[in-house]
C-alpha cells in the first residue's frame, strides 16, 4: 500500500491559530495527563509569558492557576508561573 507524500510547506500567518491551538493541546496533554499522573505527582507547574493571553487562557480552561511566582522575560513582559494540583483536576 502506497501512500501519497505529505504535503509540507512553510507557515503563513493564516496558520497561526491552527499552529497555537496544536502547540498549547499537546502540551497541556503531556504535562497534565502523561507526565504528573504517571509519575503520581501532587501538582505540575508551567510557565506563560504573559502577553500570551490565548496560551493563559487555554491553561486556566485546564485547571491551571497562577501561583504568584513570575520571572523577567522578553519584551518587558514577564513569564507568569502557573500549577495544577492534580488532586482537584
């Protein structure tokens, strides 16, 4: 069975929503399901620059909160640290 080549081209800014919502689903699922059930962790942790609201919003939808914490990032913006205690997820 033959398959036809993947059709591969460069991003165009049309393709930065589709591109995002990939990026912040298959983190969040390795993050959360993967990595903190399997190793039977207490809570994750991640960090967001916090001019990414889609990226915030996405991770609070998941029940991650921000804990307070934040660093200098780029830009003058800063990455804010957020967790997500598994007992109430």
């Amino acid at each position: 069975m033959t398959h036809p080549p993947a059709l591969l081209r460069p991003a165009v800014p049309a393709d930065l929503d589709a591109l995002v919502e990939l990026h912040t689903r298959a983190r969040t699922a390795y993050y959360r399901v993967r990595f903190l059930r399997e190793a039977a962790l207490a809570a994750g942790r991640v960090e967001a620059w916090e001019r990414n609201e889609r990226a915030r919003a996405f991770y609070a939808r998941h029940g991650w909160r921000p804990d307070g914490h934040r660093r200098p990032g780029p830009a003058g913006a800063c990455y804010v640290r957020m967790r997500l205690d598994m007992a109430a997820a």
